[in-house]
C-alpha cells in the first residue's frame, strides 16, 4: 500500500488567525501571507466572502508551511495553554458545533515526524523513538479502520453502560467524525513542526518506516501512556468492553508476571501505597528529560502522589465538574478496579445523591480542577468535623495517565538500559507482530 494520507482536527475557535507561508491555493486562486476567518455559526467568513468549508493546498509541500495562533495545548489538563504552531501540508476549515475548525491533511510520516516530537523530547534515545514511531504509527492507522468499520456499520457508535444507581462512560472515538484524529492528548499530541525535531527524530521515522504492531492480520490499538505505576491496564477497563489479548496485564519489570491481582482490593492498596520496583519507577532527570518536555515536567511525583481536599473543596469540585449536587461529600467507595489497580467504577456517596461513576476518566476528571494523575488511588479520611463530615479527603496514587500499553516513563528506562525498541515494544504489546505495511 502507499503511505496514507490523514486529517488532524487542530483546534475550535470562533475566530482563526492563520499564516500562510509559501504559495496556497484556494477556489483556483492563490493567497498567501496573513489571514483571518470567522464564522456566524453557519458559514466561514474570509476574503469578504462567506464559504460552506475552504481548503488552503500548498503550491510545494516540501517547502510551504502555514501558522495557527492561539492554539490551547493540554485540553482541560493541568498545564493548559495557548501557543503559535506552525504546520506542513494542507489547511482545511470546516464548521463543527458553530465554530470554526483547522483541519491539517499530511501524509502519516511527516505527522509522525510531529508526533514524536511533541509526545516527547526530541532528544530521547533512538531506540525509544522508534519504538514510539511504531506504536504512534499502528494506533493512527488503527483508529482509521476502526472509524470506517463504525461508518459502514450504519450504527452509531456509543460510550456508554449505564444501569441503575450508575453512570459509566468513556472518551474515545466519538467526537471525532469530520477528521481522523484531534492533536491534543485525546488522541496524540501533534503540534506540527512547532516542537523542534532532530535528525534522531528523523533517523527513527525512516528506520521504521511503514511498520506498525499487528495482531494476526489485525493492527493493533497501540495506546500509551505516560507512566502506568507499576502494572499495565487492559484496555477493556478504560474504554468499550472488548478484550485485546496483547494489552495484557503485565508487571513493568524485568519478571512481567510477578505482581499481585491488583483487582482485590486489599492488593491495590498495598501496592499503591508502596513503591514497587518497576521501569518505571525513576527520578532519573536525564532519562525523565527524553520522555517529559518542558510543561510535563512540571509534574515532579507520578509514580505515586498525593492530592488533599477539605470536605467544602471536594463537594464544590465534584458539583461543578459532575454538574450534578450531591451535597456534602460523606465517602468515595471503590467499586471495581482493573489489573494496574486503576478504579473504573466509584461510588460517591452524598448527603444529597448517591451514584456509581465511571470509567478512569471520567473518575480522573469529576475529582480534579483539571484531571488527576490516574483513577489508581486509595481514599482516606479525615476525622469529622463539628458537623459530623469527614473533614478532609486524601487521594494516595499510582501512575500517570490510563496505563494501556506502552509506559513511556518504562521505555525511557529500557532504552537506557540497552534495550532494542523491538524488545522495548514487546514487553507492553504481549506477543504481538512488528509488520511493514509500506
């Protein structure tokens, strides 16, 4: 097959400032140099004429770019901002949900060019990027098929398991229907060619180029994460309830099978309350430097963490990031855990309302201002106060982020130790197949 080509959904604004660097074309005309396109809502406004959608394709891809200002990084996470970022290859704008939307169309290489780049320090070693090319690679390819089966399946795709006294959805692939893949930690970080790449970077795209993780004649869902605290997830705990053999729970170690069953509770909160030993668990500053860029690092404890609450701070978060009132905060219940000890279902029991939430997410964003580290975490209590409510909630952790697949904090840690990005990927993607598909 030849090298596809995507579409990568930028951002959302109402309004969008963009250069044009080099020679575009668009409706047969040619621009260049600064632009501004705004909408009603309805239709984009740009060139004082109003358009269903634009394409800007560039004269020489090679050589043209163009910017997008104000571009938020880090959606709803705890280093959210804005910054300018400059892509190659086309420019479409389409309106969703009455705004507009950038859209960049490249070919999966130079995206994955990006990918590395912004996922991580471009300095990391060369093992590790091409480990990561290939699972950045398979999971991109992996999220388009699954997107045109969802398509020719005439059914709507839905994110949900709700029964009585519960509420347990996930985030995935149903917000995106007019692109691919977003750029943001949703799905990839893909901040064009704005993170400064090097010729490691460039070196490990084209020793890999084309291959990808295949199980059987299937790709496979190659997820990562940033540190998985010791034990894989699977990704059924996370997401929809399908089971991949290869995303099994395995200790991240030398000796992948000797961990407890971190479903049972007891387990969980021993081990979470510990530090294990795992690739993970470092303060390496050199190897941490290749996997965390400069806004990651501003996270110091991942491996295990600590975040306080006083019973008025718990009860105002969960009202306003649940947008349900469950009044005073009186517990939170772990339900059920998955095999890293992450909670996919918590039951939060008030003095106004009881429910079960869920999954990880959604349990990582109902009990943060922006999301916590990870949903694998033990609760403790503070004495009463004078009202009879427990006065402060502590969260003890484990990890950072889901823990699917791919530790990037434990690859980092195996690339420094000598490891083949080979050997790197077949410890998280249990015997699975590195294929060339072009």
């Amino acid at each position: 097959m030849e090298e596809p080509k995507i579409k990568v959904g930028i951002m959302s604004a109402a309004e969008v400032k963009f250069i044009l660097d080099g020679n575009f074309h668009v409706n047969g005309e040619g621009a260049t140099g600064n632009q501004i396109a705004t909408t009603d809502g309805n239709t984009i406004a740009w060139n004082g004429k109003e358009y269903n959608e634009l394409l800007f394709q560039p004269e020489n891809e090679s050589e043209a770019s163009f910017w997008l200002e104000d571009v938020t990084i880090g959606v709803n996470f705890h280093w959210e901002r804005k910054e300018n970022q400059r892509f190659k290859g086309a420019l479409k704008l389409i309106i969703e949900h009455g705004k507009i939307t950038p859209v960049n169309i490249l070919g999966v290489e130079d995206y994955l060019l990006s990918v590395i780049s912004s996922e991580m320090s471009a300095t990391a070693s060369l093992e590790l990027l091409k480990a990561h090319a290939v699972i950045s690679r398979s999971w991109l390819l992996a999220q388009i098929d699954k997107n045109k089966r969802i398509e020719s399946s005439g059914e709507k795709y839905v994110a949900a398991e709700n029964a009585e006294g519960e509420m347990i959805k996930w985030y995935d692939r149903e917000d995106h229907i007019n692109f691919d893949v977003c750029a943001d930690d949703h799905c990839q970080r893909y901040q064009g060619i704005t993170r400064a790449s090097t010729p490691q970077v460039a070196k490990a795209i084209e020793a890999t180029r084309g291959q990808v993780l295949m199980d059987g004649e299937n790709l496979c869902d190659a997820r990562f994460s940033k540190c998985c605290g010791g034990v894989y997830e699977e990704f059924e705990n996370c997401w929809e309830p399908v089971h991949y053999n290869y995303l099994a729970a395995r200790r991240d170690g030398e000796n992948e099978t000797d961990f407890p069953d971190l479903t049972i509770e007891e387990n969980a909160r021993e081990w979470i309350l510990t530090r294990p030993e795992a690739h993970c668990n470092t303060s390496d500053a050199e190897i941490l430097s290749q996997v965390l860029n400069n806004y990651d690092q501003e996270t110091t404890d991942f491996y295990r963490w600590e975040v306080k609450y006083t019973q008025e701070e718990i009860s105002k978060l969960v009202k306003e990031r649940s947008g349900m009132d469950y009044g005073d905060i009186l517990d939170l219940i772990p339900v059920a855990r998955g095999t890293s000890g992450r909670l996919y279902k918590l039951k939060i029991v008030g003095s106004k309302k009881t429910l079960v939430i869920g999954k990880e997410l959604e349990i990582r964003r109902t009990l943060s201002p922006s999301h916590l580290y990870s949903s694998a975490f033990v609760v403790e209590k503070g004495e009463n106060n004078a009202a009879g409510l427990p006065s402060t909630f502590t969260l003890k952790g484990a990890g950072w982020g889901h823990g699917v697949g791919l530790c990037q904090i434990g690859a980092a840690v195996m690339g420094a130790k000598g490891y083949s990005y080979n050997e790197i990927l077949l410890h998280y993607f249990v015997d699975a197949e590195i294929k060339e598909l072009y």
